[in-house]
C-alpha cells in the first residue's frame, strides 16, 4: 500500500470523528463541540493535501468518500441508533457499489 492512501486513510479518521462530532453538537449545541468538529474536519483536509502530491485526485476522492461512508453510517446506525428506509438502504447499497466501481480502474 502506498504511503498517500496511509493519509487518505488518517484522513477520513478525522472526517469520521468529525462527522461523530458534528451530529453530538446537533443534539446538545456546545460551542467545545461545535470547535471540535472544526478542528478535526481541518486536521482530516489538511492531512488529505499529501495525498494529491502522489495519487490523482478522482481516485483518491472516491476511496476517501467510501470509507467515509462506512465511517458515518457506522456512527448514524450504531452510536446514534438512526434508522433509514428500505429503499434509502438500496440507494447506499448502490452508492457504494458505483463507488467501488469507479475505483477499480485504478
């Protein structure tokens, strides 16, 4: 594995915990929330920027956006017990599917 999907990687650990912040503030509306979520999004885009200077940006975007969207549905299901429809759950099923697909040219 080569060393820039490493950051794309520590990337999307910032986003996620961003993600899990940004939903904890939207329940309780703390400014130390609200801070935390800033920082870990910027932390997540400042560790991205390496990335861009070895790999392409269209295949790097997408691995980043899978796993973000493992990431946050694991948040939205498991640790805010969010639900979603049969038919959404299809769609993001598909979502990854197109994703997982776009990659493979790679």
């Amino acid at each position: 594995m080569s060393s820039a999907y490493l950051w794309v990687f520590a990337s999307v650990v910032f986003a996620v915990v961003g993600d899990y912040f940004a939903k904890l503030w939207s329940t309780n509306l703390s400014i130390r929330v609200y801070i935390a979520t800033l920082l870990c999004y910027l932390i997540g885009g400042t560790l991205y920027m390496p990335v861009l200077l070895k790999e392409n940006l269209v295949t790097t975007a997408l691995i980043w956006s899978l796993l973000n969207i493992i990431g946050f549905s694991f948040i939205g299901f498991y640790l805010f017990e969010e639900h979603i429809s049969t038919i959404q759950m299809i769609g993001m099923g598909f979502g990854v599917i197109a994703i997982i697909l776009l990659t493979m040219g790679h």
